[in-house]
C-alpha cells in the first residue's frame, strides 16, 4: 500500500493535485493542499482504486511536495491539519 502526505512547507498551492487527484487532495483555507485521506498525517493507507490518481498528482506537482511512501509517516492521532 501507499502512504502520502504534502510537503505543506513548499507546496505553493498551484492546484494540481486536486485536479487529478480530488479524492485524494484538498485544501486549507490559505490554498495549501493536504492529503483528505487522514488530515494529512500520512497514516492511512491510499485505496488501490486511486493509486494512477496518486502517481500522476506526484508526478505532476511543480514543487514535489507530494511526499509517497510504502509505510506511513505518523500515526493518526498526530494530525496535521
Ligand atoms: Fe501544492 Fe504540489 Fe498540489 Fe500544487 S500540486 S497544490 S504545489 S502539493
């Protein structure tokens, strides 16, 4: 399984990743993504059915704040956002 969590320091908030991955991103209020999964965390596992959206929304970030990982980054009650 993939993990994913942004980079919330670099992302500049262009809106890329919710155009290919809206299931997956969304954003603040100040137009930084986070991942919509688990507040961010990086702790829940990405469905299977939304991998292709994961790698392209990866792939397409202009700053590579996409942060893709085979284990998770935190446990849950460590939310970020
Ligand atoms: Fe931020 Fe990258 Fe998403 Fe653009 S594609 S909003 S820079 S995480």
């Amino acid at each position: 399984a993939f993990y994913v969590k942004v980079d919330r320091d670099t992302c500049i908030g262009c809106g890329a990743c919710g155009e290919v991955a809206p299931d997956i991103f969304d954003y603040d209020d100040a137009g930084i993504s986070f991942s919509l999964l688990d507040g961010n965390a990086g702790a829940v596992p990405v469905p299977q059915d939304l991998t292709d959206d994961l790698e392209d929304a990866r792939d397409g970030c202009p700053t590579g704040s996409i942060q893709v990982e085979e284990e998770p980054f935190r446990t849950l009650d460590e939310k970020a956002v």
